[in-house]
C-alpha cells in the first residue's frame, strides 16, 4: 500500500510539473510494488481507454489492502503530510456529496454544498410541442431509467464485530413528461438484495438490520410550474442541501415527504422554502418524522426550512440556509466560495463554511448549543487539484446531522471530524488522468488529523484518517458503467479509542430504457 501511494505521488508530480509529460512515453511501463506480507507488480500498456491499467491496480488495491497489517496501517499514517506535500493535489467534497460528483480537472468546475437548490428537471417543451393528451404525459413523452449497482463493502475492526456484506440492487426511476407545460409526475423503486452477508457482520447499511433485502418506493412526486422559474414540488422525494441530504453512499438514498417550492432557473439568485414531513432513511423501507429520526421520542414534528444562494460570477457565491426542527433542534449553515484564473492551467478556490445548531421548544434531544467553522484553500494545475483545509468545532457539543450526510470540509469516508471540542486539517489530491488520454480514469486521496479535549466530560480520542479512492467512468454522460474502489483506514489514539479499515468496491450503471 505504502509503495501504491508512493507510486500515484511520483505520477502525479510528473504530470504537474513544467513541461508535464507525453502519453506515448508510457507506451510500456512495468513497476514493482512490493511491502511487509503483499507483493505485486504491474506491468500495463496504456492504449484505447486504458484497458489494461484499470485491470492491473485493482488487482494491486485488493491485494494490497487486504494484506496490509495494523502495524503497517498506523505507520502510513505518518506519511501522507510528508508525500503530499511534494505535489499538487485536492480534498475531495463532503463524502456524501463524492459519491455523485466525478473528480474534477479544475476548481473552476468545483460546485458547494449547495449545488442545485433543488434536483432539475426537464426543460419545459416549446409551445409547438405543448403536451395535451394523456397518453403523451403518461409515456409517449416520459422516461424510464434503470440504476442497477452492485456494492462490496468490509469494514474491519480491532476491538468490534466486523461489518461486510455484498449486495445488488439498484433503482428504477420513471418520470412522465409536462402535462400543458404544468404539470409533471415521478416515482422511483429502489432495492437492494443480499449476495453475500456473514449473520455476524451486520451493520454495513447496505441491508436492513440482520442482513436483509429490501425493496422499497422511495420516491412519489408531483412537480408543478408555477411561474417560469419558480417550481413547486409535493410529497415523497429527492433533496441534497447541506445537513438534509440523499447521503448516497450505500445502496439506496434517504429520501423524503416534503412540500417544497423553489427556483433554479435564475442565474444570480436561487432559493427554496417549505416544510419537511418524514425520511426514510437508507436501509429502511418505512417512513419516519423527522423529529424521530433525529432522536426525539414521543412526538411525531418535522422541519420547516428557507435557503438562498446568490452567485456573484460563475462559482463564486454565497449561500446560506435554516432548519427549524420543531421541538427538536435550529440548524443554520453558510458557505461562500470565490474562484479566480490565475493563469491558463492555474486556478484558486477559497471556501468558507459556519454552523450554528442548538435546541429549540421542547428540546426533545437535549438542552445544547455549539458551533462548527470551517475554511478550505484549493488550487488546479494541469488536472490536479490541491486542497487544504481545517475545521473547529465548539467544545460544548458535537455537530449532529441526522437528515443526511455532514457538509463539513474533513467529512472523509469514516468519519466527520465534528466531535465536542474537536480541532482537524486536512490535505487531498485527485487527478484525473485525461491528460495522458486516459479519459474516465481518475483518483483523489485524503489524510485528515483531529485533536479533542483529553480530559473532561467531552473528552475523546484523537484520531486520522487516510482515504484512497480509484475511479473509472466509462462515459463522461451520468448515463453507463462506472466503478470505484475505495479503502480507508481510521487510527485513533489511547485505549478508548478504536482502529478500522474499510474496503468498498462499488459499481454503478445507468441504462434509459425509455
């Protein structure tokens, strides 16, 4: 594993550095990666679409990753700051937001946490093409998508039950077209069934409790246009905003009964307003209010919101957005991005973000207040991307984030880094590997570091985290097959604390069958 980073650190320094480098230069190229108890070498030649590298490292990935010892884990711990700094590279967004968003070649295509207000539809057909009759609306102008994917996924643990299991699922997404330029339904059926599941190794979140299958309607909505740029959309449904979110990154999404309307369209100012019912969380088939899934019994609340983004220029903008949880909890969150060319290949990106959550009403989950800041300097050259960045979190409580994945800069594959009093930085690399002709192939890797009290009712362990992750999309559309392979390793100190190593290979492919 040490020699594979040591590998994509001198690749990634090659190709970023002045005169960069011809892919017919690696028209034969053998290496030998070898460490204590995992021996391997490659030996590829880069033609077509790359055929034969993809082959080769996955079979190094695998074979390394499950023949890395805990020692050797803890001692790679030590190296990333030191190799990291030799080159360019870039942290990878939010781990919820990873999974959907491919490695880019620039800051300047980088998106917030924000992305789109709400997920776009279709654009409205031309009046010439107004849709009058049923059977039009219904399926002459619909769409029906299959989203099969497959997910391996192994976490091993020192002092815990290992969780692995292997599944196959996915999600069939049909959409009817506009109905007099108004009107617009949608369902989809997620699913997801055992291959494989040990009974002693549940808890992966890819199948119900106790290793089971699932199939579950996750989506039912209704999208009315109320204006050209204003969108009304009713009950169950998609939403990715920071802290209420798909959170993607198993097999099936959390998704949500919320009555929202919104605006996409407008190039400054977007916004969205209204109030969230029930989630059904990712390995669940039922829907729950959202006061319960965040913890509260005994009452059945949900969550009115209001959030707004206004861009200054293409990708610097500022956003800001309230969840009132009734009797539950207040999140505020804030985040602006500013983005300057600095030369042809050179860009810069300085991101900002500020938390607030405390209780409200009742306070069902507790009487608490606390704060999370965090900032991120990143900058591209020549298809990598450097990040750097760091986030505080007040000592009086953790953040908490039980509608979704956490919009934090350090929120790695594992863990978030947003424990009581915790202190983190983080730096990143990805490439994407276009510029050697390699289109579809790319990789990002994170080390993140956090230090917390050591004594005190907050007091926990300090822990890192290091972050692998190997891409190939076979088509540059959010249609085909694309496979990522990913390992983690988490080392926290002191006997409290808790080591663990994941391993996930995840395939996805998405055919329109209509």
């Amino acid at each position: 594993m040490v020699g594979l980073l040591a590998v994509f650190a001198t690749v990634v320094y090659t190709l970023v550095r002045p005169g960069g480098v011809n892919a017919r230069s690696f028209d034969k190229v053998s290496h030998g990666i070898s460490s204590r108890n995992c021996g391997a070498s490659i030996v590829y030649k880069i033609s077509g679409r790359g055929t034969w590298l993809i082959t080769c490292c996955s079979l190094v990935i695998i074979t390394c990753m499950h023949a890395l010892p805990v020692a050797a884990t803890r001692l790679l711990a030590l190296l990333p700051p030191l190799i990291l700094a030799s080159f360019t590279a870039s942290a990878s967004d939010p781990d919820y937001l990873s999974y959907e968003r491919p490695v880019r070649k620039s800051v300047l295509e980088v998106e917030g946490s924000f992305g789109a207000m709400a997920p776009a539809e279709d654009k409205i057909p031309a009046a010439e093409r107004r849709i009058t009759r049923i059977r039009n609306f219904l399926w002459q102008d619909a769409s029906l998508q299959l989203k099969p994917r497959s997910y391996y996924f192994d976490r091993q643990r020192d002092d815990t039950a290992d969780s692995q299991a292997w599944t196959l699922g996915g999600a069939l997404a049909y959409r009817t077209g506009w109905l007099r330029e108004r009107l617009k339904l949608g369902a989809t059926l997620y699913s997801s069934q055992k291959l494989y599941g040990p009974d002693g190794k549940d808890g992966t979140l890819l199948l119900k409790p106790g290793q089971n299958g699932f199939t579950v309607p996750g989506e039912s909505q209704l999208t009315a246009r109320v204006t050209e740029q204003v969108m009304l959309r009713l009950y169950r449904q998609d939403i990715n905003l920071p802290y209420v979110n798909r959170q993607d990154n198993r097999m099936v999404p959390n998704t949500f009964e919320a009555y929202l309307l919104f605006d996409n369209e407008d190039p400054r100012l977007n916004y969205l307003g209204g109030h969230l019912r029930q989630m059904k969380r990712r390995n669940e088939t039922g829907f729950i209010s959202m006061s319960e899934a965040a913890g509260a019994t005994d009452t059945d609340k949900g969550v009115t919101t209001l959030g707004a983004r206004y861009s200054f220029s293409d990708k610097t903008d500022i956003g800001a957005i309230n969840y009132h949880g009734w009797d539950v909890m207040n999140i505020f969150y804030t985040e602006g991005n500013v983005v300057r060319a600095l030369g042809e290949d050179l860009a810069l990106r300085i991101s900002a973000q500020y938390t607030d959550q405390r209780g409200v009403g009742d306070k069902r989950i507790g009487d608490f207040e606390t704060r999370a800041i965090g900032g991120k300097l990143a900058i591209s050259y020549r298809h990598a991307i450097l990040s750097l960045a760091f986030s505080s979190i007040d000592n009086n409580s953790g953040i908490r984030s039980p509608w979704g994945g956490y919009p934090g800069y350090l929120s790695l594959v594992n863990k978030d880094f947003d424990r009581a009093g915790e202190d983190a930085w983080l730096v990143g690399v990805s490439y994407d590997f276009s510029r050697l002709g390699l289109a579809g192939l790319s990789a990002f890797a994170n080390y993140a570091s956090g230090d917390t009290p050591d004594s005190g009712s907050k007091a926990s362990p300090d822990q890192k985290e290091l972050d692998l992750t190997l891409d190939y999309r076979f088509s540059d559309t959010p249609d085909g097959l694309w496979i990522r392979a990913r390992t983690a390793f988490v080392d926290q100190d002191g006997h409290a604390g808790e080591d663990s190593q994941d391993y996930r290979l995840i395939v996805n492919y998405s055919v329109p069958l209509k």
